[in-house]
C-alpha cells in the first residue's frame, strides 16, 4: 500500500508557494544596474499617504519591490509583473546564492523571453500580501502598524481593491519616471491586476499579457474565495482580527492555505502523485482516524510551512480585493474589457478549476468585440490552474515574439 513518492515529490514540485527566507533591506537609490547575474535586490517604494479608490486614507503605504534588467534612457523597456493570490514580488532570480527562485524564472532573464537584455522588468509585493511575515516582503496592511494608534491596523485597515494594488504600482512606476509600459503580465490574481491596468490606463499599456485568469470573479469563485476564508473566521484565536498581541488563528489559517493549495491543482495531479498511499506506512487509515492519507499529510505540511510568513487578515482582505473585482470596476464587464486597447496574449489551462476556461474564453470575445487584437493560447499540463505558473515556458516562443513586435 505504502508509495515511497507520498512526500517527496509533492513537496518539491511546490517551487511557486515557497518564499525566500534572506533578509534584505534597500532604498531606492539608483535604476542603472549591472548585467542582471539573477541575484536580487529586494527595494522599498514608501508613499507618505495613499487615498483608496473607496475614500480612506492609508498613511503611509509601504511595498516591496524588486527588478531584473536595466530602464533604458527612454524609460519605455519596462514589463511589469504582477503576482498572483499567494505570490510575492520574486518573480525570478534569487536574494543569495542557496536560495529559491522566482516563480517565473524560467522566461525572466538574459536571452529568455522576457529577456533581460532588452527590458526592464519590474514587481512589486501588493498591498495586504499575504506573506506579511516574510522577510522579503514589505507590504502594508492589517498587520502594519497605524501610527495614530501604534498598533497593528487589524479591521480597521481600509478594504482594498485590485484597482488599489494597481494604483499603487502607478505610483512606484511614476516614481522611476516611467509612463507608459512595454507590456503588463500577470498570473491568477496577477491577471486581474493585468486587466485593470489596461482598462483603467489604456494610454500607459501597450501589450497585455493575463495568465490563468478572467475579466470578473465570478459567482462560482465568489463561493471559492468564501470558502478559502471561512476556517479563519471559525478559528476562536482570529478574535474579529484582533490576535496580534495574543495568539493567532494559525489552525483556521493552515486550513485556509489548505484549501486554496487544492484548488489551485487537479485531480490528475492529485491521483498521479499519490495515488492511495497512506501518510505513514505503518498507519492504515481504515484503522484509526488518526492515521491519514499521503495527500492530506502533504497539504498539512505545505499549510504548515505558509502559515509561518503569512498573516490571516491579510488573506481575508485579499479575498474580499478578488471578490469584488471586475475588470475597470465600472457598471459593466463589457464596458470595462471594451477599454482595453492593447493587443493582448491570453495564456490559461482548460483544466483550471479557479478560473473557468469557458470564462477566460468570454473575457477574450468582449476585449476582441471592437477590433482590439487578441491570442488565446493553452497551456498543458496536470496542474490546473498552476499550469499558468509551472508549465509558462511552453508559451516562450509566443511570448517573445508577441513583445517583440
């Protein structure tokens, strides 16, 4: 019964979730820069205040940045990245020589794709990122202290949008003078971030690149995202969000990462790697409600290992920034999608169970509705909707050829 890939090969094939553990503390000073060598400089973007597209007021907002490649004298080579639901700024590269890469390391640098030799390519951590306790993030949410009070934010902290992630990047971007972008990419909740740069700036975007992800959550992933957030709710330690002097809500936050791990797969995957094999090979399950399956040990560990930089208000705001979100926050999905003008090269997986192919579909018939160029490609793999992570180099070719032109 006992199948010797029950941890192993599971927790090696999780490279995107894993977070860099090299602490790193920079200003911005400069944006000339070396040959990239794929060592990175994690930087700080600081706004002394940031008025939400809701009316609130943040001050001040911090966030993490980090780039690959150098901003020419033009200023018009940059791509920006923006992550997805449990990402970081650390798309490629790596903070010291024993460390992990960036999730997308595979098309970032010198002759791939998005090649660093020709362009600059830019990521910055989101506001309420989820790994708010890693020491390669900066970013500003309910777990920031609020100067008024000297006390962590918690549900005081303003509710967010996908919108006020991208504004936020407008503000980093403009503060390197940047004006206008060679391209926008972005996987999952990158995509969404993707989308409303192109429909909210269409001056500034010249090439849209979303990956893994629609024009508007839909009623289906609204019930996901509930789901993803109800076992830290349910958790006694979550206090309405005020745990931060006392213990936090790490049970409801383990299950919570649990769920949001299983989703972003596929049953192939899941059935593949591990078939029935038990957790531990003396421990028959259909003996004892102690003993578990390989696949609920390996979720266990993985939720386990999360929880330690992420924070569970955070994850809540974060649900509620993709809930809500439709591209240009306007009254309608079509006029939102119809004010994108920038070609667009759609990668997504037809065995994606977040954002549903038939959607990702629909969002390319509404930005092509009024001529606007548009190329939807599949991505293959086992994976689901991390195909769009894992299996990107498959696009290589279309990639480069598409910001080449």
């Amino acid at each position: 019964m006992q199948d010797s890939r029950r941890l192993s090969r599971p927790i090696r094939s999780y490279r995107p979730f894993a977070t860099g553990l090299c602490t790193v503390t920079a200003l911005l000073l400069t944006l000339s820069a070396q040959a990239w060598d794929g060592l990175v400089e994690k930087q700080e973007f600081l706004m002394e205040e940031y008025t939400t597209r809701g009316g609130d007021t943040i001050a001040p907002v911090r966030v993490g940045w980090e780039a690959y490649g150098t901003l020419n004298e033009e200023k018009d080579n940059a791509i920006l990245i923006t992550h997805f639901f449990s990402g970081t700024s650390q798309a490629a590269g790596r903070y010291d020589e024993d460390g992990a890469r960036g999730y997308w390391d595979s098309i970032i640098g010198p002759g791939k794709p998005l090649d660093t030799d020709k362009y600059y390519i830019i990521a910055s951590d989101t506001l309420v990122n989820l790994n708010a306790h890693a020491p390669n993030v900066t970013t500003t949410g309910p777990a920031s202290i609020r100067p008024e009070t000297g006390e962590p934010w918690g549900l005081d902290f303003p509710v967010v949008t996908i919108g006020d992630f991208v504004d936020v990047q407008k503000a980093l971007l403009e503060s390197q003078g940047i004006e206008r972008l060679h391209a926008v990419m972005g996987a999952s909740m990158g995509a969404l971030q993707a989308y409303e740069w192109a429909s909210r700036y269409p001056e500034q975007v010249e090439r849209l690149i979303p990956v893994i992800g629609s024009g508007m959550t839909d009623p289906w992933l609204l019930a996901t995202l509930s789901a993803w957030a109800a076992p830290i709710r349910l958790d006694a330690n979550w206090n309405d969000g005020a745990y931060y002097s006392d213990t936090p809500p790490l049970d409801g936050l383990r299950e919570s990462l649990k769920l949001v791990t299983l989703n972003a797969n596929h049953w192939q995957w899941a059935n593949e790697t591990f078939d029935r094999s038990w957790a531990e090979e003396n421990a028959d399950p259909s003996r004892s409600l102690e003993a578990r399956y390989a696949i609920e040990q390996t979720l266990d560990d993985i939720a386990t290992a999360r929880a330690q930089v992420a924070d569970a208000n955070h994850l809540l705001y974060l649900v509620r920034a993709n809930q809500t979100f439709m591209a240009g926050h306007g009254e309608s999905l079509e006029a939102g999608l119809a004010a994108i003008e920038a070609p667009t090269l759609m990668l997504y997986s037809e065995d994606d169970l977040v954002f549903a192919p038939q959607s990702v579909k629909r969002t390319a018939e509404l930005i092509a509705a009024d001529g606007t160029p548009v190329k939807l490609i599949p991505l293959e793999g086992t994976r689901g909707h991390l195909d769009g992570v894992l299996a990107i180099d498959q696009a290589g070719n279309e990639l480069s050829d598409f910001l080449a032109r």
